[in-house]
C-alpha cells in the first residue's frame, strides 16, 4: 500500500510540475479569501457545514483521486465531525497554491494529536503531519468539484513509529 500511495503522490506531483509550467496566473484576493475560509473548515477551529455552503456549489463533490468515491458536501462535514472529536487539536493548512484558468491545485497540510485509536493505531500522545493534493474546479465563485488526496500511510507510520 504504502509503494501504492508513493506512486500516487509521484504521478499527482508530476502532474502538478506540468501545470505549475503553464499556469501563470496568480490566485486573486478573493480566491485566496475562498480557499482560506475552505481550508479553516477541515480543522477544529471551523465549522464545515456553514462553511461548505459559502464556499462550495450545492452539487459539490469531494472525490478521491481516482474518482471512484465521492462524498457530498453534507458528507464530509458528517465525517469531519467526528474526526474533529477524535482529533481535537486537528488543522489544516495551505502550503502552496497553483491556478490554471478556472482549475486550482492546493499542496495542504493537516496536523494534529489523535485523542483515542486512528486507524487502529492506539493513542500514544504522538502527533502527525500529512500532505494533502487538491485539484479544484471553481465555477461562479465557488469549488464546484474537488479531486483529494491525503497521505493518510505517513500519518500512521509516524503514529507508531515505524
């Protein structure tokens, strides 16, 4: 799995390299505002039902990176919910932004100190960092379709320390 994820990342970074050569356009204030407001939602700090619905169109769909899953915006804040009682210290950041006509590809980060088990792995007071890559679709002001990668295996390695 983890040869899986790092192949993954490779070909999504690859792709990014490629975009980054053709987008020459700088993310404008209110995009920045947007993907800001977007991103506090992942974390504690955010409310991500009111938030989706100021940031995303109604028929958004958050899908992996293949496509095969996707969530709704009404989904995902249901999952983040929990996530954000079993992480409670949990944050997500932007660490770079790259845009090409109405496309957006965001390299985040999110953090935090799981409270009990994550992904079978028993609370140790350990924290984690991951890399996250989204590629965003806007339409009329807001994401109206979001690919979404997380390097969950780096999470867990450095959850139990191997």
């Amino acid at each position: 799995m983890k040869k899986y994820l790092q192949a993954s990342l490779f070909v999504l970074l690859l792709g990014m390299l490629t975009v980054s050569a053709q987008a020459d356009e700088k993310p404008s204030d209110s995009l920045n505002e947007l993907l800001q407001k977007h991103y506090a939602a992942y974390g504690v700090e955010g409310d991500p039902a009111a938030t989706f619905a100021q940031t995303t169109a109604a028929d958004w769909q958050n899908c992996s990176s293949n496509g095969d899953s996707c969530q709704t915006r009404d989904q995902l804040a249901e999952a983040l919910g929990g996530l954000h009682k079993l992480i409670p210290d949990l944050k997500w950041e932007i660490l770079d932004t790259l845009v090409s006509g109405d496309k957006v590809i965001i390299r985040g980060q999110g953090s935090g100190t799981p409270a009990g088990e994550f992904m079978g792995i028993p609370a140790t007071g350990k924290s984690f960092k991951v890399m996250s890559i989204d590629i965003h679709t806007l339409s009329d002001g807001k994401i109206s379709h979001t690919y979404h990668l997380e390097d969950w295996a780096a999470a867990m390695q450095q959850l139990s320390g191997h």
